[in-house]
C-alpha cells in the first residue's frame, strides 16, 4: 500500500526509507521518529513561521502516534520533512559516521523550507549519472 505524505503514518515509512530501517525489528523506534517529526514542526515554524499562522496562530500541532491523522504541512515543503525528522533520528545515534549524513539532512530541512536550491545528495555508486571525482 503506497502512503503519501499527508499523514503521519507516511512520514514514517518514508523516513524509514530513507535510514535504512525497514525491516523489524527497527533500529529507531516510532517514538523516536514522531519525536523527529515534532521537532521539525517545531524548527518549521521558527523558520518559517507563515507555514502555520494562518492555522494554527502561536501552536504548533504535535502528534505521538503513528496514525492515518494529517500532518498539515504544504506540498512543497513535505520532502523537507522527510529530511529534517530523519536528520533528527540519526543525531540520536551514538556512531560519529551518521553525524556527516545528519548534518547533510538538517541543510537540505533547512534549505528547502527557506527557499534554497538543494545541493546534490553526495555518494552512490560510480556510473553514467554519477562519475567517480
């Protein structure tokens, strides 16, 4: 069943994706992703404060299940999301080699939500569309 990111249950799973944990038993526990997904509305509407005046006033919505219940976050600004609750989750790690891919979550949050061009995600493998350096 595809899940879009309207919900929190999608946010979840597409996080999952993109820490590489989907297979049960999960590394990061759910309350560790909605724990993600709070802080990032929260950083949201201190960067972005118009996101979540016109709704919300001075509250910001906060969730702690995983549920079908919207998120109420704009399009254009989801995979942003997805970025700053999975940036949030690998902070927790106690490995220094999640730090870099942490930190190159948070700028992408960030960089998407105020309206900067994202840098090209760095590593893959070498081929066609991405040659060695």
């Amino acid at each position: 069943m595809a899940l879009s990111l309207t919900s929190v249950e999608g946010y979840v799973r597409d996080v999952r994706v993109i820490l590489l944990d989907k297979v049960k038993p999960y590394r990061y526990p759910d309350e560790t992703i909605l724990v993600g997904l709070n802080m990032a509305l929260l950083e949201a509407r201190r960067l972005r404060a118009d996101l979540f005046v016109t709704r919300y006033g001075n509250e910001v919505p906060s969730f702690d299940a995983v549920s079908g219940e919207e998120v109420p976050i704009e399009g254009q600004f989801r995979m942003g999301f997805v970025y700053g609750i999975a940036a949030h989750a690998l902070l927790q790690d106690a490995e220094d080699v999640q730090d870099a891919r942490a930190n190159s979550f948070l700028d992408k949050f960030h960089d998407i939500l105020v309206g900067v061009r994202p840098a090209a995600v760095q590593g893959g493998t070498p081929g066609p569309q991405n040659p060695q350096k």
